[in-house]
C-alpha cells in the first residue's frame, strides 16, 4: 500500500468532492485540523467523536474524513468537549477532514446517490433545494411496491429500523434526502414524488405528508450517511492505493 503527502490529498478531495460549490454550508467543509505531513492510512466514518478519534488512533490512521465535522459556523472558543476532541486529534496526529453538503449531494460518492444505487432506484432528475442548491436525487422502482415491502428493503439493504407516515398510495417514484432531509417534502410534492426517503424523523412532516398524500419514510440520520464517506474511502483505495478503513459508531438515530 502507498503512502501520499497530506497536502496533496486535500487539493484532491478539496476539487473531487466540488467544495467550492456549497460556499453557504455551515459546516466548514475541508481540513479542519492538520495532522502528519504524510498519509499511511485514511479512516472513514459519520460522526467527529472521541469514540471515532480512539478507534482511529488505535487502528493506526492519520487522515480521517468524517460527514459532520467538528466546526460549524467558525471557532468561537476552544473548551470542554471542544478541547478534549481537538487535543484527542493532535495528540494523535491525526488530520480531521469534514465534508458534509457535498457529500450528501455528490453525482457518484454522494450519500443520496449512493442510496438509490443500493435501493436499485433508476435515477431520474434532482430535488430537493437547500442553501440554493438541489441535493437529493430521485428516481423510479422497476415496479410499484406497497410500502411495506418497499421498508423491509430499505431496512435491510441499510441495517436499520425504519418508520413511515404512510399517506400515499402506491411506492415508485422514490427522492431522497439523507439525514434531516425532510423539508425536502415541499419540493417532493412539485416533483411529482410519491414516497420521500430521508434520515432522521419530524414531528413537522406529519400534517404535510397527510395533506400532500404522500408517504415519507425516516431510515435513519446514522444509516443514511454511512455510504458516502464508504465511497470516498473506495475511490481513494482505487486512485491512489490507500490503506482505509470504515470506523462504524451507529447512534440509531
Ligand atoms: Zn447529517
């Protein structure tokens, strides 16, 4: 297995995974802590965490990419929880790199991309505005599906335990919107979509589902997630033949 200096595997994802065109994002998308100058091994994983910070010590990896990262908005402080995670990975030596907006929306490595490909959903078009972008994709099942059928696939496919507010007909043409995806539905209805698949569950989308009579499905925030960063530890496995590995710390949620 290769090694690859830091710097050059930033300038690589900073451009693969299209950084620039989510300049409205709040997490601060990229390195956000700067560990070894030369990559031996890169960890994937959901969450930037102590848990995530010990398994990635432990297991030798010095460049971590993560879907939420730990800065949002910018540094105010640096205390308490902060500090610990933040002295977890410098201690350690170990890079922090958060990629969030673009990797739920990215055409190949993206986690909604990803999720209609395990689905087997055909991509059809895209949905789903937030921050002035569209960031789910949506698509049709080869044949219509009840929607409980179509669950059991989604729980099984993703590992999970799924629920639903069940007011639409029929399952086939299926968006997605991983994570907290669900003010989506708007833009779901305008589509023509008549189940909208998305991560974590929201009391608000009860009545606008009931009105709008469709069926939204919540697989999970955690179990949404996991794909994308999987595919961009593959990808990098490929390009460069990186040592990676998967850090799993579901919060089933
Ligand atoms: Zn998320």
């Amino acid at each position: 297995m290769k090694t690859i200096p830091r710097a050059k595997l930033e300038t690589f994802l900073n451009n693969e995974l299209k950084l620039s065109e989510f300049p409205k994002d709040e997490s601060a998308n990229g390195l956000q802590v700067e560990g070894a100058g030369t990559v031996n091994k890169i960890g994937l994983a959901v969450d930037a965490c102590d848990y995530v910070f010990e398994a990635a010590a432990e297991k030798h990896i010095d460049f971590l990419i993560v879907h939420h990262g730990l800065i949002w908005g910018g540094i105010r402080s640096i205390h308490g929880i902060m500090k610990k995670r933040i002295k977890a990975l410098l201690d350690a030596d170990i890079s922090l790199y958060a990629c969030h907006l673009p990797l739920d929306c990215h055409p190949d490595y993206g986690n909604n991309a990803q999720l209609l490909n395990v689905l087997t959903i055909k991509r059809i078009g895209e949905f789903g505005e937030y921050h002035g972008k569209r960031i789910g994709y949506w698509g049709s099942l080869t044949k219509e599906s009840s929607l409980k059928d179509f669950m059991g696939k989604v729980d099984r496919t993703l590992n999970t335990r799924s629920t639903a507010l069940s007011f639409g007909k029929k399952v086939r043409k299926v968006g997605i919107v991983s994570g907290g995806g669900w003010s989506a539905i708007y833009d779901a209805e305008k589509t023509g979509i008549d189940t909208l698949l998305v991560g974590e569950p929201s009391h608000s989308a009860y009545t606008l589902a009931q009105e709008m009579k469709l069926n939204v499905v919540f697989a999970g925030h955690y179990a949404t997630e996991t794909l994308g960063v999987k595919a961009v530890g593959e990808m990098l496995k490929k390009r460069y033949a990186l040592k990676t590995e998967f850090i799993d710390h579901p919060t089933g949620l």
